[in-house]
C-alpha cells in the first residue's frame, strides 16, 4: 500500500509528508483452472495483483501429474502488463490429476511470494468440459473491494464465482458506471481494471446476468459501493513529523511510513468493534477519532508479528514523555509491542533489548478503568528494558522519559492482543503535563502532579468528553 499524508500544525504551516514503500509479497488473483478441469495442453493463466518479475517466474512455477509426480515442461510468458503469467505446457499431458504449485515469485520490488501456493486440477479430453446436466448458475462468492471500502484510482476491482464463467457474459454483466475498464476473466476470477483512474468518491461495481460454460446465468444482482481516493505513489519513505504550536510532537496513528503484516487494520468512524465476552465485554461501536480514522486489531484478528512504523523530526534535544491514545476494554485486550529507533529487522512482538510492551490499566489495581472509550496513557514497559518506565511509575511524581537527541527518530508500533486501538500518539517535554485533562496542545505551564488515585479519576470521567 502506497500512502501519502499532508499535516499542518497549528500555527505554521509546516507540512509532512509520509509514504509507505511496497513491502508486501505479490498475491494471486485468479486461476484458469479454478471451479473445475481444463484439457490437456491448455494453457494455464495465473494472474497476480502487480507486476511479477519474470526469471523468478520462470523458476518458481512448476506442473506436474499427481500419480506418479511426473512433471511436464511448459513455456511461460507474462500478460497484462506483467500481471498475468501464462504457462502453455510443451510436455504431454494425459487426462488425469495434476497440481501446478508457484513458489519463490517475486514483483519487480523483489518482494518474494514465500508461502506456497498449489492448483489441484483434472486435464481432460477437448470437448468434454460441458455438463449438459449442470442447472446451477454461478453465484458471487466474494468482491474486492467490499462494500464501503476505500481503494486507489488505479485498483483493481476483484470477483470471485463459485465456478468458472463464460468471459462474453462477464464483459456485458460486469461495470462501473461512467468508469471505461476491461474486463479479464480467469476461470471462476473477473477482473475490472478502470483504464484511466478512476472519478474520486463514491462509485459501485455492478454484477448481473453472468454465466457459466453452459449458460446458467446468476440469478441476483449485486451492486457493491465503495470510496475512491488519490494514493500517490512514492518509492522512499519521508519523514512524518508534526509540531504543534504549544511545543509537543503529535501524529495520527493511522499515518505511518510503513507497515508489515496485516493483523493491524485501519479503520473508520463509526466503527462497530467486536467485543469479548470471556471478559465480558459486548460489542460497541468507537464513534470518533482525531481525524476520522484509527488503527488497531479488532478482536478475532491473529495477531502475527505485524508493525507499523512511524518517523518524527525532534526539533529540540533532550527529555520526551509519550503518550498514546487508546482503547483498551480488559486485560486481554490492553497492549502493544512498540520501540524507538529500532531497525524493522529488529520489530518483534517480543519483549527483548529493542522492543517493549506497552500496557494500559494492566496492573490490578487499575483495571477498574477499562473502557471503550479514547483515553490518554502515558508510554510504558513490562520489563523495564529498554526503557525503564513501568506502568505505574509513569504515573506517579517522576515518570521515565525518552532521551532523544535532535533531528529524525522511528518509533515502531507491534501488535500484541487482539481488541486494542490506537488513535495517536503525543510527546512532550513537560513530565507534568496531563494530556488528558489540558489536550496534547493545552498549556505547557507546570503544574502540580496530581496524586495517582486523582489521576485515575481523571482518566475514568474523560470517558463522557
């Protein structure tokens, strides 16, 4: 995913602009030989989400018969820009079962497809493909984007059948009104791809009338709405830095340079959150956020080792306190991994020398103020390494800062529980600055620090705000 973020503070306009470089591994759309079997030496298409490099194609594609693992040689060529891979078998091949299995594909990134992906299918005589017997038509089993999701002008628009279709019938019964694109049908897979960008805002992908090999046509129409948005492409991370007028360091955590992984979502406001009812917490719905959107992992989500990773400018050296503003609704649902000026090789969800854990109301004492609600919460660690700030004691009289030198830093965001948000982060220079009764931009004047049971009070009653 390709991002880009104009920020301005409050009294200058001092923009930021921050990019997520393409880091993710090439996916497979659609196969020819989906939904059912091909004849013999018929070529074979593969069509991926970007373009693939064609050597590590031509290595990581392999055919061969599933009795006696004899493999068949084949030519391969790309299509579609470099999107669709075309394997045309140049070895014999009998009626029988084969499995063609792609391993080791890389984009023109050098992104590499680790995880092996394997096409079970029958090669069949020519001729005897149709089942004059078949009455069900095909039914859409799922469409990329969803309903209400948020793609680029460029996307493609993926849908998958329950069965391999007839292309004449997915070139009529497929559109996006008023957006000129071709159709490409890949066995049971259809694909629009808008052949200039698409108009920004709302637009909907139409379904209807489309049919299988023998003429079944779906019964239902389907009329999928979703957002469209300019995502300008970028081949550097840039620096995401705001400073708002009062003197802090401020960022939204949906506004990142970087991601790996998938367990971390963005999502939108209104945002309907699954609960967790081991720990007796039902679903609720997060209302607002500081600019519309967060991020985190709702519950049900595996957690996998995912980051997101942030770069901020310190205009001043010296002592940082970090806060972040989360929700957190029991203690199965209250923490991230997260560490500072770190490698993304070293981003782990383990509590080690780089990274840390960032607990919200973990100690006993403190879980009565679990809420699904926003909350500031000082930066934190379990273990007190790397940074020697445990939950509590960042709360009391002398909380732990970050000692940062001027200029650009990272900070990395881990998952680690499955039912946690994040909304933003702040930082400031004042220790006694309590963020969530003045705002990350309130005054900066030093105050009292209020005793702990206060302060807990105070967290509990911003719930209303």
């Amino acid at each position: 995913m390709l991002l880009l973020v104009a920020l301005v503070s409050c009294n200058q306009d001092q923009a930021a602009v921050s990019t997520v470089v393409d880091t993710a591994p090439p996916t497979i759309l659609g196969t020819s030989v989906q939904g059912g079997p091909i004849p013999v030496n018929a070529p074979i298409l593969l069509t991926f989400n970007e373009k693939i490099n064609l050597t590590s194609v031509q290595r990581g594609i392999t055919l061969q018969s599933s009795i006696d693992a004899q493999p068949i040689t084949g030519r391969i060529t790309l299509q579609l820009k470099g999107r669709e891979v075309k394997y045309t078998p140049t070895g014999q091949m009998t009626p029988g079962p084969y499995v063609l299995t792609v391993l080791g594909v890389k984009d023109t990134k050098g992104n590499v497809l680790t995880t092996p992906f394997s096409i079970f299918f029958q090669a069949i005589d020519s001729g005897s493909i149709k089942n004059p017997t078949d009455v069900t038509p095909p039914t859409v089993v799922s469409t990329t984007p969803i309903t209400d999701q948020i793609v680029q002008t460029t996307s493609l628009l993926v849908i998958r059948f329950s069965e391999v279709v007839d292309p004449a019938s997915a070139q009529s019964g497929i559109s996006v009104p008023k957006v000129k694109g071709r159709i490409i049908t890949v066995g049971a897979v259809v694909i629009f791809e808008p052949r200039e960008p698409m108009p920004i805002g709302q637009q909907t992908l139409e379904i209807s009338g489309v049919k299988d090999l023998v003429g079944n046509a779906m019964s239902d129409r389907h009329r999928i709405s979703f957002q469209v948005t300019i995502i300008p492409p970028a081949e550097e991370e840039a620096s995401l830095t705001v400073v708002p007028s009062r003197g802090g360091i401020f960022w939204e955590a949906e506004k990142f340079v970087r991601k790996k992984g998938d367990s971390i979502g963005s999502y939108k406001v209104p945002f309907k959150a699954r609960g967790n009812p081991d720990q007796g917490v039902k679903d609720y719905v997060i209302k607002n956020s500081s600019a519309g959107r967060f991020i985190g992992v709702d519950n049900g989500r595996a957690v996998n080792g995912s980051w997101l990773k942030y770069r901020f400018t310190v205009p001043r050296a010296g002592k940082w306190y970090f806060w972040g503003r989360v929700i957190a609704p029991s203690v199965a649902d209250n923490s991230f991994f997260w560490g500072v000026d770190i490698g993304d090789h070293e981003a782990k969800n383990e509590d080690d020398n780089n990274c840390n854990i960032w607990d919200f109301f973990e100690k006993e004492e403190l879980r009565q103020h679990y809420t699904t609600d926003w909350v500031w919460f000082r930066l934190n660690s379990r273990n007190g390494n790397p940074f020697p700030g445990q939950e509590m004691e960042q709360h009391g009289a002398n909380p732990t800062p970050l000692e940062l030198k001027t200029g650009q830093h990272t900070f990395h965001l881990i998952d680690r529980e499955d039912g946690t948000f994040i909304d933003a982060i702040y930082a400031t220079m004042n220790k006694r600055l309590d963020v969530n009764k003045s705002g990350p931009t309130g005054p900066l004047a030093v105050e009292m620090e209020p005793r702990l049971s206060v302060l807990w009070g105070q967290l509990k009653s911003s719930k209303s705000r």
